[in-house]
C-alpha cells in the first residue's frame, strides 16, 4: 500500500505544480478577467497540501492500521477532486454555482484527516 499511496501523492503532486503554473501562466489573463487569481490560488494550494498527505500517508503506512489509512488516502483523493477542481473549474469560466460543491470537498479533507487521527490512534 506505501508504495501505491507515494506513487499517487507523488503524480498528485506534479500535477499540483503543472496546474499551478498553468494558472500563473496560460490562464492569467483569463484568471484575471474573472477576478479569480485568489480563487485558483487557494485551490493549488489545497492540492498541494493534500498531495503532500498522501505522501504522508505512504510514509506511515507501517505504522497506521490500513483501513484507516485506505479511507483517510480516499477522502484526500476526492478532497482534492471536489474541493480543487471545484475552485479551477470556478475559477476559469466563472460559473459562481460551483462554489456550493466545493465545501464537500473540505469536508473530504477534514474526514482524511480525522481518519488517519483514529488509524494512528489504533
């Protein structure tokens, strides 16, 4: 399990950067004319901090029990879908409902993190 949760934390992670630097770069302007720079931003962010957990994740493999473990790595994975992609898709055509879906995304990130607090618990 430690070397499939790295493996995706890790392509999480380049994507994370690829789309960040997306964002700076081929959608300014667009990120601009929608006043959503921020808005990108703070989906980046998410998904890099989240990437990172689930490199976390395969670190502590050993020590966590692995259902707990296999949950926390499935609520950071559709965090990260929901929550961030809910903000880039947000962000880049300016459809203002979408920012209604994004709090089951952070309810995804809350629900990793609880997950692995009990798992480490156990």
């Amino acid at each position: 399990m430690s070397k499939n949760l790295i493996t995706t934390g890790a392509i999480i992670m380049a994507l994370a950067v690829g789309i960040g630097a997306f964002g700076a770069h081929g959608l300014k302007a667009t990120l601009e004319s929608f006043g959503r720079v921020a808005t990108f931003e703070t989906g980046v962010k998410y998904h890099f901090y989240h990437g990172l957990g689930l490199l976390l994740l395969g670190a502590l493999s050993d020590k966590v029990e692995a259902s707990w473990l296999k949950w926390s790595a499935i609520f950071m994975v559709l965090g990260i879908l929901i929550f961030s992609g809910s903000l880039y898709i947000l962000s880049v055509t300016g459809i203002t409902w979408l920012g209604a879906i994004t709090p089951i995304g952070g309810v995804g990130f809350i629900a990793a993190w609880i997950a692995l607090a009990i798992g480490v618990k156990k």
